[in-house]
C-alpha cells in the first residue's frame, strides 16, 4: 500500500514518520497502552541507503542513526525482512 502523508496523519495521529523513506513503511501498528506507530522495511532501507555508499556503512548508519535514534513516545518500528 502507499501510505500518503495524509493517511499517516490521519491512521497514526502523532506517530514519527522519518524523512525521505515515505516508500520504505509497511504498515501501521498498534498496541494496548501504547499510539499507533510506523512500521518500516528493514530491506527496504538498506537498498535505499546503498545507492549511494557501500553496504557495510549503510548498515552502520542505520543501526546508528535509525534505529539507535530516540525519536518521540511514537517512535517508529523496524520489520527485519531482510533476513529471508
């Protein structure tokens, strides 16, 4: 599915949608006690960050600068499918 701007805002009201991987989320979640948050592709990620520098250092920006960033309360989710 493509998730706009607008049904982000309107399925995930407050969730943290990062900048420039619109085409990497998968899914909205949700859970008890807790307000729906973006669920991205892993896989996805990985190839959008390996355009432009080698495989080694994409995986280290993203445990580091993506996942390992504490965003807000909301903070996004990561589906880890690029292990099939």
């Amino acid at each position: 599915m493509n998730y706009t701007r607008e049904i982000l805002d309107e399925l995930a009201e407050g969730a943290i949608i990062l900048d420039g991987y619109d085409d990497c989320i998968v899914g909205i979640t949700e859970e008890f006690g807790n307000g729906p948050r973006i669920l991205y592709s892993k896989k996805k990620i990985l190839e959008k960050l390996t355009i432009g520098i080698h495989e080694d250092e994409a995986l280290e920006f993203y445990y580091y600068n993506i996942v390992g960033g504490y965003f807000g309360e909301q903070n996004p989710i990561f589906l880890l499918d690029d292990m099939f």
